[in-house]
C-alpha cells in the first residue's frame, strides 16, 4: 500500500510551488499533522500577495462513520484542508494550529469533514481575527483531487472559508448554499483577513 502523504506533498508542491515555512502539531492520540504555508499570486485575477496553508497528515488515514462499531482502515473519505489569506494584513501564521486542530478532528472526535459544514475552533482563527469558524467549500478549484489506487479514496483539498459567529448563526438557519449567495451577491473579499460580515438583513 502506497505512501499517502508524499503523495499529497507532491500534488500541493506541483500546484502552489514550494512551500516557504511548515510546521508539525502533534496531540495526544493521533498522527502527527503539519501544516504548510505558500506565497502567491492572487489566480483570480486580483492584486497582491496570497498566502496559503495546507494540511499534511489528515489524509494518512480515511475518516471514519461515527456511526461504525469498527473504523475502515482502508475504505473511507480522505481530505486534507487549505486556507487562503491575502498576505500581510493581519498575523495570519497564528491559525497554523487552529487548522491543525481542524485536521485532526477526524481523528480526535469521530466526524468526517466534507463540504457544507461548519468547523469551529472556539477562539480567533489568527490574534485579532472576526472569525471563529470556517465553512468547508467544494473541492477542485484549486487544488485537484488526488487519485489513489484502488480501494482507496481520493485525496479531496477542502477550502476553507472564515465566518464571522453572526454568519456562521446565520448558516445554521439558512444553510451553506444561502451564505455563500451571499456572499457573492455582496461580492465579499472572503480571502480579506479582517473584513466584516456580510449583511444578514
């Protein structure tokens, strides 16, 4: 059985470059997981620097039904998260270990992470953030899938997207779909570190 996470490294190096900094977070229980950090261009077309951070280590296993008396070791979705920021406007290294603690929730608490849902991490997600929360977006914009050999899943690169608590509240209503319409009818800067929320009216 192959190797999952040299495989992941050399699909986020292929796509973002080399990373420029990366640390390990270990907790009581489960692998070790590292996070990633990449400078670059805005793709979409923006001015500035983005920086990103990817998960390396939630993938090394599948996630698991909470449901199941005996977890797959084999079978099973398999994620791992990124974040983008614009560079420079907020001390956004700091959510280094919030998003480890995200990856290693699979692990910790018995949840799969898939697109739609909420992860919060209880405390701002960098010193200064209006965000405690992210909402997991779908996968294959831009980081493609990784496929692995059968009977493994693919590895799905999952964005992350920040939501201040009123938005995350809001979500909890209205459901993912509806906040991210409003979030592009507002045309929200959702890479923007220290923006506000979105109106709700």
């Amino acid at each position: 059985m192959a190797d999952v996470l040299p495989l992941v490294e050399a699909r986020l190096r292929t796509t973002l470059g080399e990373p420029d900094a990366r640390a390990a977070v270990t907790f009581l229980g489960t692998d070790r997981v590292e996070v990633l950090r990449f400078q670059g261009q805005d793709r979409d077309g923006g001015d500035g620097e983005i920086v990103r951070y990817a998960t390396l280590g939630m993938s090394a296993q599948p996630m698991a039904d909470p449901a199941a008396v005996l977890a797959d070791p084999v079978k099973g979705p398999r994620a791992e998260l990124v974040i983008s920021v614009r560079a420079g406007l907020a001390d956004t290294d700091k959510v280094l270990r919030p998003l480890a603690v995200l990856a290693a929730s699979p692990q910790v608490e018995g949840v799969i992470v898939a697109p739609g849902a909420s992860l919060d991490v209880g405390e701002p997600l960098w010193p200064g953030a209006p965000f405690t929360s992210v909402l997991v977006a779908e996968p294959g914009g831009l980081i493609e899938d990784l496929e692995l050999d059968e009977p493994l899943d693919p590895v799905r690169f999952l964005p992350l997207l920040p939501m201040t608590p009123n938005e995350a509240a809001w979500k909890r209503v209205h459901g993912a779909q509806a906040l991210q319409e409003r979030w592009l009818t507002n045309g929200t800067d959702l890479r923007d570190p220290s923006r506000k929320s979105v109106p709700l009216d």
